[in-house]
C-alpha cells in the first residue's frame, strides 16, 4: 500500500461514518483514519532501508494564492476550530493561520502536500463531530456555554489524539525493535514531522509577515461549560479496534 492509497482508505472511512449510525462511529471513524494515517507513515519510514529507495520529503508549501484554498471559512472566527487545526498540524508537520477570505475569516494552512491532504480529511469530519456534541449538550443553552463546551472538547479530543499517536509509534518500534535500522528510520520519520512544522511555520511567517498577536482580554468564560466538553471529548472513542465499525473489514480491505 503506497501513500495514495492510505489516503483513500483514510477518506473511505469517513464517507462511512457519514451513513446512517451512531455518534460513537463517526467518532470511531475520524480517529482510525488518523490512526491508519499515522501508522502507514511509520511503517514505510521503517521498511524503506534502502538509499535509492528513499524519497526526498517534500517541502512545505503556502495555500493562500489557491482559490478557495483554505482550510476552513467561516464568517466569523471560530476558537475552537483554531484548536484542533493546531492539533492536527501539529500531528502532520504542518501550520495555520488565520486571514480572511471566503466568508469571511479563514484558517489558512501551511505544509507538506501530504501532511495537508492529511489535515484536511480528519479535520473536516471533527468539525461535524465537535458541532454535534455540541448540539446535544448545549441545547436551549446559551452561546457563551456552547463556545466554552465547544473548546473544552476541542483541547481534549486534540490532547488525545497526540497520545494516540504517541501509542502508534510505540507499538510501529515494538515491531520493528529486531530491526536497528528500521527504528532509526522510524525515529527520523517522527522527529521529521517537527521538522516540516517549523519549516512551514517559517515559510509562513515570511511570506506573510506574520505577526504574534495578544489573545482577547474581555471574553465571558464558563468553567462548568468547559468541563463538560472536556468529559465529552473524553468519551469520543479515538482508538476504535480493527473491524470495530460496521462494514469496515470488507468495504476497506482492512
């Protein structure tokens, strides 16, 4: 299986979790497809031992003078949807930053092709996840309490999914510790991946001049509202069993 094709199974399992079911699929869902995408990355990193096998990684590059390049538009900016764009970035190399294009404020993206093909899929169905909980828990609440409850669950699920990751790599190096060569490449591969986030953080900043700006001072807060989405990002289940999702052992091959 070559990178294209993880990518296609990645997105087959989101289109999955779009039909009729439960929540704890579509959630189940977005988390194996990060996961597979996690694990293909080690995985070829760990058997492509040979030189001329090897291929050069590719260099970060700027979305913004694509149309409708964006990673996400909405009219107004949105907390908690900058929370797990830097969760996922973080994960796959990559960098944001906000602009305003399309309906309004934009989250741009900034990265390897690969790492932002990656970004793009598991982000758009976490939006419609985190958008549902939110919906379920803060019905006839106000939108202060459903911003909070929104970006407690956001820090969570991207908390978790960093561990996931960290648990990927764990058992990849466990099947390759015979293997002194194939854990250095796994390694590489991984320190690589903060490698290409700093490089696209620095393309970024150059082209655009970018600039640190002071987070809002007069914002209302609600700990509880917080608190409950950090429990409900506790319970999305991000590291479903293999076969765990109805149809997926014949629909994906797996």
């Amino acid at each position: 299986m070559d990178r294209h094709e993880a990518v296609r199974k990645a997105a087959a399992l989101l289109r999955l979790a779009a039909r009729p079911g439960t929540a704890g699929e579509a959630a189940a869902a977005a988390a194996k497809a990060q996961d597979m995408l996690d694990r293909w990355n080690l995985t070829e990193a760990a058997v492509t031992l040979a030189g001329h096998d090897e291929q050069q990684p590719e260099a970060p590059r700027d979305y913004y003078d694509v149309p409708e390049g964006w990673l996400d538009s909405t009219p107004r900016a949105i907390p908690w949807r900058s929370i797990l764009c830097r969760a996922l970035c973080a994960l796959h190399g990559c960098y944001y930053f906000q602009a305003w294009r399309g309906k309004g404020s934009s989250l741009e993206i900034v990265g390897p092709p690969a790492g932002v093909e990656s970004v793009r899929y598991v982000y758009a169905w976490l939006v419609r996840e985190v958008d549902r909980l939110t919906d379920q828990h803060g019905a006839g609440l106000g939108r202060v309490w459903r911003r909070e409850f929104a970006e407690g669950a956001a820090h969570e699920i991207g908390r978790r999914l960093k561990e996931q990751r960290a648990e990927t790599a764990r058992e990849v190096r466990a099947e390759y510790v015979a293997n002194p060569c194939a854990l250095v490449r796994v390694d590489s591969a991984l320190a690589r991946i903060g490698q290409d986030a700093e490089a696209s953080r620095m393309l970024a900043t150059r082209v655009h001049n970018l600039r640190t700006r002071a987070g809002s001072s007069n914002r209302q807060h609600n700990g509880t509202a917080r608190e409950a989405g950090r429990q409900a990002g506790a319970r999305v289940n991000l590291k479903p069993s293999r076969g765990s999702l109805p149809g997926s052992q014949g629909a994906l091959g797996f």
